[in-house]
C-alpha cells in the first residue's frame, strides 16, 4: 500500500471526513494519534491500544535517536517490528524534543547541535540527518526538521525560524528521496502566531510539494482564540486534497474546534499524561480522580462508555489506586483518556457524515458543562 | 457455591491434584495465587489477570484495613466488587505485614499494635479484628491471626509464638461463626525450623478445626533444605483431605519441591516484584533482562509461549524498556512471570494425572539449567 489520501465528506463548518492510506494500514481521518515517546505508549500494553482502537501512533525521533538509536532499530527490523505494533506510526523529526528537552542547544543553518538530556553529550541533528533517521525508524509518516519558538516571541525571530524551517524543508525533501517507495514526508507550517508568515511558510511549502502539511509551533504558549485563528488561516493556504495535520493539540475543545477549521489529523501527550496525574477526560467534563470526594463514590466514569476502566471500576476505587501509588491507576486513567479521544473522533466523523458537525461540539461541550458540578 | 476440596488424584511422590470450590469459583490445585497487596496485582489489570489464567488472587488485610479500610470497601460492596474482580480471593490476616513492614509493634496476648507504616498512627490488631475485617473484606478464604517469627530465632521464642498462634487460632474460629456460609476460614501452623513444635502446632489446629492448613513462617531466613524438610513433617500431620497452603513461597523450584511434598496452594511476590526489577522467569531459567547483552538481542524470552509478552516481544525491546525507565519494561516482565508461574502449575497438574510429577520436576529443571548459559 502506498500512501495515499481522500476527503470523502465534507461539513458546512469546513470539517472534512478522510482516508488516509499508508504502507500499514488505513487510517479514518479527523484521527488522533497517541504518544508513543520512547516507542512505547506510557503504561499501555500495544495489545491495548488495538482495543481502544488507535489507528496509529506517533513515536519521538528525538528519544529514539538517543537511545536506543536508530541503527539498533533499524537492525531489529524497523521500529515496527521493533514495539511489535504493525500497524501505521508516524514519527516526528526531533526538532521539538530539541528545543524542549536538550539543556542546551545552538541552531545553525547546518541543523541544531545540542546536549543529550540523557547522557550530556553533543549532538547533532541535521535535516538530513533527521531523515535518515526517520528512514531507517521505518516509520509511514516522517516530518521535516523545523525550528519552533516559543510564543509570545518577536516577529524577526519568528520570521528568522519560519524562513530557516523552510530551507530545511527543502533539504529534507532532498533527503527522502531515498525513502522506500509508499512512504509520506510531511512540511510543517511554521510562522508564529503572524497569519501573513504563516501564509507565506504554507505557500513556500506547497510549491515545494509534500505529502501532507502541518502546523507546528501551536500550543506553546498562545490562547486558544490566536490558535484557532492561525489554524483557520493556515488552513486555507493549504491543498485541499491533501492531510493536515495540528501537532501537539491538544485539550477535546482545541481539537473539536480544530477539526470545524478542517484539520485532520492530531496528536497529544495529554491523555496519557493527565491520566497518570489523575485527570480523567470523560464525556462529562474533566475529573481529577485525586480528590478526596471520590473516596467512598461507588459510580463508574460513564456507564455507558466502550471503555472498560470507565464502566467496571468506581471512582472510590481509581481514588485508592491514586492514593496508594500504585501504578494501576496511571494505566486505568490513561485508558479511559485514550478511549475518550478516539470516541470523540469516531463521534466527529459520524457527525461530518451527516453535515452536523456544528450541533456535535455545541452537544459535546454541553454535557461538559453541565454535569461538571457534580462529578469533578 | 460453599466451600469444598476434593483430592483428585495422588502422585507417588505426594503431590496432589485437587479441586477447591468457593463462593466465588473452582480452583484446580496445585495453585498459584498472584499476589494483589492494596487491591491490585501491581501493574496489571484485571483482565490481563483473567487472561493469563489466574483463578484466584491474594490480597492483603493489613494493607486494606490501613487504606482505603474494611468498612468503605464493605460499604462499596466488598473486596470483589471494590477490585472488579468476581472470582476467588484469598485474604491473609494481616499478622506477616505487621511483623515485615510496621516499624513498631508490641505482641500481647489480647492481640498486636503496631505503628501504621503510612502515617504513623498506632493500630490494633486482635484475632477478633482480623476476623471482622476480612468478613467485610468478603474474600472466599480468610487466614487466622498468627505471629511469625523470623529465623533463625531462640527455641523458646519460636515456641512461644507457636502456642500463642493457637491461642489466637482459637479466638480466630470463634470469632468467624459470624461469617457467610460458605467461606473458609484457614488455620496457620507455626514452629519455626522446629520438627517436632511443627508437628505439635499442626495437630492442634487439626483437633480445633478448620476448612484449610496453611504453613506459615517459612521462606523467612531458612535454607530451602530446611525449610522443604518442615513441609513434608508438617504435611504428614495434616488430613489428607483437606487443602494445605504453603505462605509466601516461592521460587518456581521451591514451588515443585513444595508439590511434591503435598502442598497445594502457594502465594508469593516473586513473579511481580522480580519482573518490576527487570527479572523474569522462564522455561530457560531466570533472565536478568536488564544485563547489557540484550539490547541487540532479537529474540523474544519463549517463542512458544502462551504468553503475547515472551513471544511477541524481543528482548531488546524489553531492555530498552528497562533502560529507558519505561513503566511497561514492569508490566510486561510481571506478565511473563505470572503466565510462567501459571504455566508451571498447569503443567504439574498434568503430570500427577499422569502419575509423573518427579520426571516433571526433573525435566522442567534441567531446562532451566541447560540453556542458562546462553539466555541469561
């Protein structure tokens, strides 16, 4: 299977129902994608996250680079083979992890160089590099190297990163072309919280022609009002035949609202790390399992749910496992968070299919709201 | 269901095949039962432990009446419901933990305070209130209050524990009129290292009565020779038709030897607390997954396993896990001890049906040995 990418529906919102098809296996699009960091989903058994019915998973380039490395991977039979997960992964190009994890880091035109958050040691990670690794991880989806800043920041620096994420791009484009044949390379939109740099980071991207197109350098520090904005306008300069992709976003309203402004695909750590905090999305509003009201509340999450953490266990006893440490509680919460984002997504591509995506999220955030009183 | 045992078949060595009926379900024995301290196997669910064949869990009183406590668990529906887990489970009396982890106790006829390792509040425990509690814990099979002494340990001290463990016995019995028809209640044998304060100890719990035998304070210092000496003297003196439970053992060659001197239940850590330390056990001996030779290694634990963690994983990937401080590194090394564990019962059950235990023992050691240079 190579990839390959379809709108089938689309909603009076803008929010569009896909396929997307990748060398393993189909994913129905708006999706979202849990975190696999360390080619792991926190907690998560991979035998679970096929029940909670992940299509797909993103893994850290930075991370795997690091340790185990990509060669190892590569001679283990590919990142696949190596976390026994066949179906689709989508792998990031390390740029993030670079500018939030490494406690120290120099960005060039060459690439960054950076100090190992494991060991202390320099690294360097080029745009070529960042591919070759990302080849070699096998994974279906690869992105480009970027540079993101941390919003609020100043224009010429937003502009700085914006046109040097491009010329990488352009490199990084170079580089895949050595990637087997079906494989995705996607350019990331960067820009800043400024519409017209971002319309000029997707056009520039556009000519230069991917696979796919994200919008990186969102959800770092910026409201959810200028989010959506650059969202809505990134959007707009961007193929309407083609996947968009929002990485890192976010909370179910970011990604709703997302969704309305014609994004496809998502990625996000919260589930998995609220839910080792103890915060529990569910279909009434946000729960933080951790407070003491919950010790003696003999209720499941939602009765109702798919999820079997949700239904078979009482809030008195997710409180106890919280309360006693123990480690069951991160994985039953992460769980019941998974589960809770793929329904919201499966929930948003029934309501495209019917033109009612609208009615969905006013639906949505209204059961949030109105049961928040009583069972957070 | 009320309580029943029935001896099935004998081995010529002694082993025993059998079958326990409680309220809650049928245990074929020779048994293991994973160990679920606050409520829950750690790092497992409850359906992984449904899948890998668990028929009945252990849980612990001492750590259920510290937290959450017995009468909000009693009042959330009891231990199966609090835990969602609607089959056997054991609960023991609580005497081992306060002896292992208070940092304080005072042992008196009336009963033990100790100081709560949690917040430090002094708490009393009497035959009579280790009763109560695990009446309201609900668990199909309740064990007396005993106190157990470490070895090696002065003759007169062991002695005096031994008889005060049958005062308490006593106390216990009465105090468990008040329970369900159908749950057991187990007497405890005690006499440290000492044959003939073993024999004395067995033969009077026999004479008060109970629904089972447990051999309590062994694997607490002793050789394995010494102790699997006072199992065969302490099974000798114990009915044959009644179920005798082994605590706290043991090591999978404990475990055979302890069958083969007629022991049918057994409850230990090892499988989960070595597996969260990166120990696993299999049919090729123990593997320290952690060692640096296995990082490239692409060969799962056991191809033919029952278990998806040994066969679908290589072990690279669960050293990276380890390595990388993975939670999942736990999980899975837990969930290939208690298939292994499982698998090893299930195994000596076959073969005293067909009267063979002592090749079994013989064969299922030489396994270890043979490959243990090159898997280790």
């Amino acid at each position: 299977m190579g990839f390959h990418f379809e709108v089938l529906k689309t909603d009076p919102t803008g929010a569009r129902l896909g396929r997307l098809t990748t060398p393993h296996g189909v994913i129905e699009t708006p999706a979202f994608m849990p975190v696999g960091t360390a080619a792991t989903v926190k907690g998560l058994t991979q035998q679970a996250l096929e029940e909670l019915g992940a299509e797909i998973i993103l893994a850290n380039t930075y991370h795997l680079y690091l340790r185990p490395g990509h060669e190892l991977i590569r001679q283990l039979g590919g990142l696949h083979a190596f976390m026994s997960w066949p179906h689709p992964i989508l792998t990031d190009s390390g740029g993030f992890q670079v500018m939030s994890l490494a406690p120290l880091r120099k960005v060039a035109e060459a690439g960054v160089t950076f100090r190992s958050h494991l060991d202390g040691a320099m690294v360097e990670l080029t745009p070529e590099r960042a591919i070759e690794v990302q080849i070699l991880l096998g994974s279906d989806i690869a992105m480009q190297l970027d540079e993101c800043v941390q919003l609020p920041a100043p224009p010429t620096e937003i502009e700085r990163a914006m046109t040097l994420s491009l010329r990488w791009a352009e490199r990084c484009k170079r580089a895949f072309a050595g990637a087997a044949a079906g494989r995705a390379l996607f350019g990331i939109v960067q820009g800043g919280d400024d519409g017209k740099l971002r319309e000029q980071s997707a056009r520039a991207l556009v000519d230069l022609g991917f696979d796919g197109y994200a919008i990186g350098g969102l959800a770092v520090g910026e409201t959810q009002t200028v989010m959506l904005e650059v969202v809505a306008e990134t959007a707009a300069a961007l193929p309407a035949d083609q996947p968009r992709y929002l990485m890192g976003v976010g909370t179910p309203a970011d990604i709703l609202e997302a969704v309305a402004r014609g994004i496809d695909m998502f990625d996000c750590v919260l589930p998995t790390r609220n839910g080792r905090h103890g915060l529990a999305f569910t279909r009434f509003g946000p729960i933080n399992i951790k407070n003491a009201h919950h010790a003696d509340d003999p209720r499941p999450f939602d009765a109702q749910s798919r999820c079997p953490a949700a239904r078979d266990f009482s809030r008195a006893y997710l409180h106890h496992l919280f309360r006693s440490g123990e480690a069951l509680g991160g994985t039953l919460l992460s769980l019941i968070n998974l589960y809770y984002y793929q329904d919201l997504m499966a929930g948003a591509r029934a309501a495209i299919i019917d033109r009612r995506f609208a009615d969905y999220v006013g639906e949505t955030k209204e059961q949030w709201i109105a049961k928040r009183d009583r069972s957070s």
